[in-house]
C-alpha cells in the first residue's frame, strides 16, 4: 500500500473517483499474498497488482461497476472456474479480491497509519448484509482511531484487530454464516540501520534501498558520516551510539548491521540491537574477530542466546571480495531472515484462519 499513495494522493486531488482492490485470500499458485492492493480510478488509471497480472482486468471491470453502484465486491478466481483461462489462472491457485469505492475522508487517517512507525490494523466487513458491506475500522495503539462496523459487530471487530496489531499477521475470519471480516495488520516498513560509514555501507545503502529498505546509517566520525559520502540514505546519524540509537525505533521489521570493525563502536551498538526486536543482527569480521568481540560481550552481561542470533561472519558465503560484493552478501542474508519471517507469519495466519 505504502508505494501507492502517492498515486492515490495525486488522483484524490483531482477529484476523480478511485476504487479500491485487496487480496483477502489466496490459495495454491497465487502471486501475491493477502494485503496486496490495487488503485482504479474512473478515468482508466491503474496502480498496483492483486495478482501480478492474471487478474488485474477483471479486478479493474468489478472496480469501476463499483464505482458506479457505490456497492463492494468480494470477487473470486479460481484455476477450476470456467473463467480461468481469461483471468490468467490457468497455472493454478485461485484468489479472492475486495473491491470497493474509495472512503476519502477514512483514507486520510489509513494513509497516516501507512506512514506511521507504530503498527495498526485495519478491519474490512467484506461479505454480509448491504447496510454493513464495507464498513471499516481502523485500531492503533490498541484505540478505535476511525470507523465503526455497526450491527453489534463493533466490539468483536476490535477484538480481532487487536489480535492482528499483536501478531502481525493479516488475515480473514467468519463474524457468523453471513459475514466476514478481513483483518489486515499494517506494519513498519522494513529498515536497514548500518553502524559505520565504511565504503561498504555506502554500497549497501544504494542496495537497500533499491529493495524498498528505509536506510540509516549511524556513525559519529566526520570523516565517515557525512553527506558527502551518504547522500542518498534516509537518515544520517553523527552521534555516539547511545545517543544515536535513542533517536531510532527499532522494530521486527529493521535489520542491523554492523560494519566498523571498532569495538568502540560495534560493541555498545550490539548490546542494544541483541536486546531488540531486530529481525536480523549481523557484524562484519573474521571468525577470529568474532571469538573475542563474543567473549567481550558475555563479559558484559549478554546471554548465550543473545548471542546465538548474530550473524557472524556477516552475509551470505558468495566468495564476496569487493566492498560491493560484500554489501551483496549482506542485503542477501537480510533478505533471506526477512522473508523467513514472513513465512513464519503466514504460518500462524493459516493458523488463524483455521
């Protein structure tokens, strides 16, 4: 969603009507998981994917009779339907989508959500009676922010919400036979932070980035940390590491690296990032290095399992030789723990649609 507001902000400014696509479900061979958005708009204009192309002109023909009726959607493809061979399913899997007309006023305080740091959930009636059919909620912070669902479904609502802002997990759930609710967990976009200004975090920043990371790089030497050298990444920091990390949030959605080779540095920075909800924590430097970085840092009070999540050496073993080389190796493995993630994720969303 977060790559598409700025379409959706420069369409609502136009005053042209938009109609909103999500995937609720999807089964087998579908290529994109259950969040994933689509924008139409009345003038023909198309941003984002439901399916990465299979299904995208069906979505957008049920987007713009919506627009016109003021009624949702739940739409339904299938690789069994006579349809499939159409839509594009014919590989296999099938899919549900949620269309409906666009709630302006509602989708300023979304956007703010998307934008936010802290995690949200965002609740959507997508079958059930015309009265209540696309009603939306919108939690934060554990509060009702926006919405309400009405027919004595509001509590319930909440209560789901919730359980996605603790999960993470996004998923769909029966009210009763008639209605249902999707529940979509909108959480911080994933977040780079390297310790060190060195030539491979000037690479990794241009890496990471193109991979859709926010990047921070953290490093109180001049010399290192400067604008000259970094002026690409998101945020800068040139400040020692307590006071540097004091003006960050580190989520399960950021990865930390660090690259400095300077106990000074990379020590202090670890103790921190062990403690965290990181979902990657990787240091640069030979096995040798790592032994006595890891005997230090037991001496000051880490435990054995903190330091069993460290990545040591970092990156993934590609032969790196080249600075550049090496930040391919580490965005590779921060890639591969991201997504491991993920696919934990969407192990406890089956496990809560079950």
């Amino acid at each position: 969603m977060r790559e598409l507001l700025t379409d959706l902000e420069r369409w609502r400014e136009t005053g042209v009507p938009i109609a909103l696509g999500t995937v609720v479900q999807t089964w087998g061979s579908s290529p994109r998981r259950p969040g994933a958005k689509i924008i139409l708009a009345s003038d023909g204009k198309i941003a984002g994917s439901v399916s990465g192309g299979c299904v995208e002109a069906a979505v957008a023909e049920a987007g713009l009779e919506s627009l016109k009726t003021g009624q949702p959607q739940l739409l339904h493809f299938a690789v069994a339907d006579e349809t499939a061979w159409d839509v594009g399913l014919a590989c296999g899997g099938s899919i549900d989508v949620f269309v409906k007309p666009l709630d302006l006023k509602f989708f300023k305080l979304l956007r703010t959500a998307w934008l936010d740091d802290s995690p949200s959930a965002h609740a959507t009636i997508i079958r059930g009676p015309a009265d209540i059919l696309g009603r939306e909620m919108l939690v934060r912070e554990h509060e009702v922010s926006a919405g309400y669902i009405g027919g004595g479904w509001d509590e319930r609502v909440y209560q789901l919400a919730n359980e996605a802002l603790v999960t993470g997990v996004s998923f769909r759930k029966e009210l009763n036979e008639d209605i249902e609710v999707f529940v979509e967990a909108i959480t911080p976009p994933p977040t780079l932070i390297m310790v060190g200004g060195v030539h491979i975090a000037v690479a990794l920043v241009s890496l990471a980035k193109t991979l859709g990371y926010r990047t921070i790089v953290i490093d109180p030497r001049g010399a290192w940390g400067n604008e000259v050298r970094f002026p690409h990444v998101d945020t800068l920091i040139q400040a020692w590491i307590d006071e540097a990390f004091g003006q960050v949030k580190i989520t399960s959605s950021t990865a930390i690296a660090m690259l400095t080779h300077d106990p000074k540095l990379d020590d202090p920075a670890l103790k921190i990032a062990l403690n965290s909800p990181a979902f990657y924590v990787g240091a640069l430097g030979s096995k040798t290095t790592n032994e006595k970085r890891r005997e230090r840092l037991l001496n000051e009070g880490l435990s054995e399992l903190q330091l069993a999540r460290l990545h040591v050496p970092i990156g993934l073993e590609i032969g790196a030789q080249t600075p550049e080389e090496i930040a391919l190796a580490v965005m590779a493995e921060v890639v591969c723990s991201h997504r491991k993630q993920s696919q934990l994720s969407a192990e406890n969303e089956a496990k809560v649609i079950s």
